[in-house]
C-alpha cells in the first residue's frame, strides 16, 4: 500500500512493479523472479524494488492483496444483485474459470504454499482467507435460511465451499477435471429442488435410472 502523498513518480514505478509482478508469477512462477528481472520487466531502476517495498516477499503480498481487491468488489457486487441465490451460485463458478483464465488462482495458491515457510508472509495470506470467508458468509447467511438447508452451519458451510473451491482450482491448474462438471451439476439440480419447493426432487439413484 503506498503512502498518502506519495508523490506521482512512486505511484507510477510502484504500479509498475506489481504490474510486473503480477505477470511474472502468472507466467513463469515466484521461484523463477528475480528482483533485477522484476526491475527490467517493469522498466525501472532494481533498486527500486527494496527501497519502495523492502523485500520481494512484500511485493509479491502487495500484488495478491491488490488482485484480490478487484474481485472481491466484483463478487460482492454480484451477490448484492436482486437474481435467485441459484444463479448468483452458478456466476460465482463462472467467476472460477475467469479466475484461473487470468492467473488469480495460481497466484493464490502459489503465495499460499510460499507462506508455509514464510512466518511474514503467512499472516498476509490468512487475511486475504478471511476477506474471502466475510465475502461468503455474508453471501451464504441469507442463502441457508432461503434453502432450509439445516445439515451443516453457517461456518461449516462456508468452510467447504472454501475448500471445494481451492481444490478445484488446485486440481484444474494440474489439468484435472475429473468429476468437476458431475459435482456443480448435482449441486446446481439439488439448490433447484430446494427453490422449487422439493417438487420433483429425486435421489441420485432415481435420476440415474
């Protein structure tokens, strides 16, 4: 985050940097970024890099911190919207594959391995977890009562769709889609039922046939 009155020079080589940044982890991962390689790609002087940020682990915070931003207004915008909580549950998986399309996911799931040894930065990635759960649970509080959904609590809901939603994600990025499409499918046909009132709700057996 820059200083108020940062003066227009930072602004600009700071934006650079984690513009930078932001492309060099999608393209070629933290291990292969090299604070002259970042200097040079972003067309600034290297010394720039520790003198406006300190540590590469700080930019590389920054850069997951501000991509999050962007779509954490983009999501919650979408929930706020007057549409059925099923069509909001499908956007929101629409939103996944923008996700990975644009190198959210791998950032994210690489700085998240990245803090696992990084004390500094792991409490940075356990924000940026929580900003997401707050995204969510707003989201869901309504959703669970509109549903009657009464198997798991609020938290334990939350909790995994946070976890399906990384493990799909990890999973896609290894080209794995194995039973991706049947889980979103099964989950979209039960969410209907429960809208329409259970009609025609059917066990997987009974659909199956």
């Amino acid at each position: 985050m820059q200083p108020a009155g940062a003066s227009e020079s930072r602004r600009e080589a700071v934006g650079a940097l984690l513009d930078a940044a932001e492309r060099l982890l999608i393209e070629q991962g933290y291990a292969a970024i090299t604070t002259r390689a970042l200097a040079e790609q972003a067309g600034v002087n290297h010394g720039l890099v520790h003198y406006y940020f300190g540590s590469m682990e700080e930019v590389m915070a920054q850069v997951l911190e501000r991509f999050t931003a962007r779509l954490i207004e983009r999501q919650r915008a979408m929930y706020a919207s007057d549409r059925p909580f099923l069509e909001k549950w499908r956007a929101a998986w629409s939103y996944q594959e923008e996700d990975l399309s644009s190198g959210y996911s791998k950032i994210w799931l690489e700085l998240q391995a990245l803090a696992w040894n990084r004390p500094e930065l792991r409490a940075r990635v356990q924000q940026v977890n929580e900003e997401w759960r707050r995204v969510l649970t707003d989201a869901f509080a309504p959703a669970l009562r509109e549903y009657g959904f009464e198997a798991l609590s609020l938290e334990a809901a939350v909790a995994l769709v946070m976890t399906m939603a990384q493990g799909y994600a990890l999973e896609r990025l290894s080209d794995i889609r194995h039973g991706h499409d049947a889980l979103l499918s099964e989950i979209g046909a039960w969410m209907k039922s429960r809208a329409d009132g259970g009609k025609g709700s059917r066990s997987r057996k009974e659909r199956s046939k």
